[in-house]
C-alpha cells in the first residue's frame, strides 16, 4: 500500500520502520533537517524534507497515488490542515493525530466532520486506554478496546463455583447491549449460539458498554471486586498520567496522583475532579513509604523516562503494591517486560508508539473490511455500510444473517454500541462483527 507519514518524531519514525518491513510503500515528510537525514539512513521509504501542510510538499510526496496518510507531528494545526488537503487531493483514508487536550474538546466541535478526516486518535489516550483496562478487568484474561474504548472486549475463564455454569447463553440473562461472541473451550474456539451450554473451564469471550460488562462480569466471576474500591497511584502527572486519572475518576477508582513539577501540580489539583494530588518524586523510595505505597491495589508508572517507570514500579512492589503497570516508550522494551515483569511484579508495560501502530494497524488493507483481531480461524473486522447494501435501513432481527457471525458493535457518527434486536443499521455506520473466515465473505457482500 501507497502510504505518506508526516512528522518523523519518535511514533512517526516507528511507524514508518514497522510499515516499510511489512513491505509497504512510504513516504515520510518531516520540516527537522536533521531528522529526516536521520530517517533517511536507517529506513527503506522516501524521506522528504518539508512542510506536511504545503500542496508542492504533497504533490512531491506522490499524493495522487496515496491510499492511506498518516499525520503524527506535534502539532495539531499542521496535522489536521495536512489531513483535509490529503483528502482533497483524492486520498482514501486520512488519520490525524490530535494532543489530548484538544481530543477532551470533541463534544464542542466536530473536528472529523469539518476536516474530512477519517480517524481522529491521540497517542496518550490510546496508551491510557491500554493501562486502564488492566485495573478496570483485573479478573480478565484479555482486554480489547473497539470504538475509542466505548466497546470493550473481555475474555474470562469460568470457574467451578460460577453461577454460569451449566447454563445456555440464553439463560445467562446477560445485560442488554452484550454479547458472548466466541467459545474457547479445550483449545478449540468457535461462535456461539443462544443455545451453547456453558462448561467449567470455558474462556467466554464478551462485547459490549464498558459498565455493562462489569456487571456481566460479576455474574460470572463470584465475589469480584467492585472497580470503586480499588486503590491506584500514579506516578507523573503528565498528559498520560492525568488522562489516566481522568478515566479512573470516571469509574470511582480513589485515585493519587505524584507529580514533581509544582506547576503541573496546581494544574492538577485544578482539573481532577476527586483525584488527591502529590507534590512529591515518586522515584524515591521514602516518598513512596511515606504515602503507604504499598497498601494500593495498582502502581502505574506514566512519567517520560522509561528507567524511572520501571524502577518505581520495582520499588512499589517491594513496598507491597498488588500489581504495577508502566508506560515504556520502546516497544521492544514494552513487549520484554510485559513477557517476562511478572516476577517482578509489573502485570504489563505499555508503548505509546506500539499502541498507535495497533490502533492504525486495521487500516492496512485494500479490503472493503479491516480485521480487528483474530482468534484462530474467527475474526473481529470492522467495515462501513456502503449506500444501497442490502441490509440499510432493515432492523437487525429481520435480517438472514449468514451463520457464525455475531454483530457486537455499531458506531454511528459519534455513538457506539452492541446493537440489539430492534436497533437498524443505517448507510455510514461502522459495523463490527466477530464472524468465522468460512462465513466472512457472506457478511461483506451483505454490507458493502
């Protein structure tokens, strides 16, 4: 695929090394001399010198033959005007990345519409997302977020004591707008029907509403803990540490937030709602007992220096922390200690470049559809609702739905949902679908 990158700062450089290995075609822009001469020695795409947001840089890029552009400076106003003149250049698919800050002000202005962009993402909510979902589902197996975290997949293991157990899905009464979509039972998975009858030992794996599944959940799990309840400091108050504390408000977590800088401190206290902010270097090892460090349920590292993040994290588990997390920029570092940190007590790392490679990652493809994720000859995809499909303006329940697939998510202009029986699926929306590869080409053709 024909690609254009602009910005080759520290996700853009990533970005570009992982998509030129895949074999893709880049092209990167970057307006720094030095690090588009830095670029050009190390990866296999053409680097141009220049300003993302000037048609001659375009034109020079091959604009014309792009399928796919990927804005990724640092600054918002050269991302989001590069984005609209790749779109009106004849790009197909345009993804801009936006700081957080102006993301929190989507509700006021509709900045995808009024860009003509495709996928709007920052690289700190993405990355918070990911820390966030293993303190939300400390019980579950796997954690996925669909449609910027208003969906979530999770897989939990069902125990001998489950009320679940030796019931069908239908007597399972799960909470409206979710889904059981997948069984994976004695390594062998498959898609459910209503009539599946759940075993001990089954790994169910379910969609829906964030909250709703948290009561699933509960059901499933005996004696779960209640989010609310959990205990979680912070260490840096930074936009990955405040977006973070932002979402664990959200849920009723009691949240402490460290941060060195005083400034950042007032900023906090300011804009946290229920959050208590520290000024205190969460990297010493008095500081951290001083607090009772270790009497938290969870330790998540967000500062900028990867040693720091893992070196609190080691020290907050000694204290007796249950569970640590980090943010680790190098993805190669990320995916070694998410592997191996459980002896030292760090549950996950997170890199921000790897988190927004997955994000894109579903735009790869010439395909009408994107695959999400995969489970052994099952998928998730993701696919728009072309105009004149054959299921437009139908209600779900008076569809012949090809066998083995299971709607689990529609997303329609800023909304998103598992849909239900009554709920219609209307051209432009984004459907998602956990579908077998023996009935996916059935779904397409009914959605394209």
């Amino acid at each position: 695929m024909d690609i254009i990158i602009v910005g080759a700062g520290e996700i853009g450089r990533y970005l570009a090394t992982e998509l030129s290995s895949a074999q893709h075609s880049i092209s990167v822009i970057e307006q720094d001399a030095q690090l588009a001469a830095e670029l050009e020695q190390v990866v296999d795409a053409k680097v141009i010198h220049g300003d993302g947001s000037k048609a001659s840089t375009l034109i020079e890029a091959n604009v014309e033959q792009c399928k796919l552009f990927i804005a990724l400076t640092n600054d918002n106003t050269v991302n989001l005007v590069s984005c609209s003149m790749a779109k009106s250049m004849g790009v197909n698919e345009v993804l801009c990345r936006m700081h957080p800050r102006l993301q929190r002000e989507e509700w006021l202005f509709d900045y995808r519409g009024h860009f003509g962009i495709d996928h709007l993402f920052s690289s700190e909510k993405l990355s918070s997302l990911e820390l966030a979902k293993y303190i939300r589902n400390p019980d579950a197996l796997a954690v996925e977020e669909l449609a910027g975290g208003k969906i979530e997949l999770q897989q939990l293991r069902i125990t001998p004591k489950s009320a679940a157990v030796g019931k069908t899905l239908r007597e399972l009464k799960s909470p409206d707008k979710t889904r059981v979509a997948l069984v994976t039972r004695s390594g062998e998975k498959f898609i459910p029907t209503a009539d599946t009858v759940i075993l001990e030992k089954d790994v169910l794996t379910f969609f829906g509403e964030p909250k709703k599944l948290s009561e699933l959940s509960r059901k499933v799990i005996p004696n779960k803990r209640e989010v609310k309840d959990l205990r979680v400091a912070i260490f840096g108050g930074g936009e990955y540490g405040f977006s973070l504390a932002q979402m664990l408000e959200a849920w009723g977590c009691k949240v402490r937030v460290f941060e060195e800088d005083e400034a950042r401190c007032r900023f906090l206290a300011e804009e946290l709602q229920s959050s208590t902010v520290i000024h205190a270097d969460a990297t010493m090892m008095e500081e951290l007992q001083d607090e009772q460090i270790g009497e938290v349920d969870f330790f998540v590292a967000t500062s900028t220096s990867d040693e720091d993040n893992v070196m609190s994290c080691l020290q907050a588990h000694q204290l007796g922390a249950r569970k640590c997390l980090t943010l680790v920029h190098r993805a190669d570092y990320a995916r070694t200690i998410s592997r191996t940190g459980r002896n030292l007590g760090i549950r996950a790392a997170v890199s921000p470049r790897e988190a927004t490679r997955r994000d894109i990652e579903r735009f790869l493809t010439d395909d009408y559809f994107h695959v999400v994720k995969s489970y052994s000859g099952n998928e998730v995809i993701e696919m728009v609702v072309r105009e004149g499909a054959e299921v437009t303006n139908q209600r779900i329940q008076s569809v012949e739905w090809p066998e083995e697939v299971v709607l689990v998510g529609i997303v329609r202009k800023t909304e998103a949902w598992v849909p239900g029986p009554e709920d219609q699926i209307m051209a432009g929306d984004i459907v998602y679908a956990m579908v077998s590869q023996v009935s996916r080409k059935k779904l397409v053709k009914l959605l394209k």
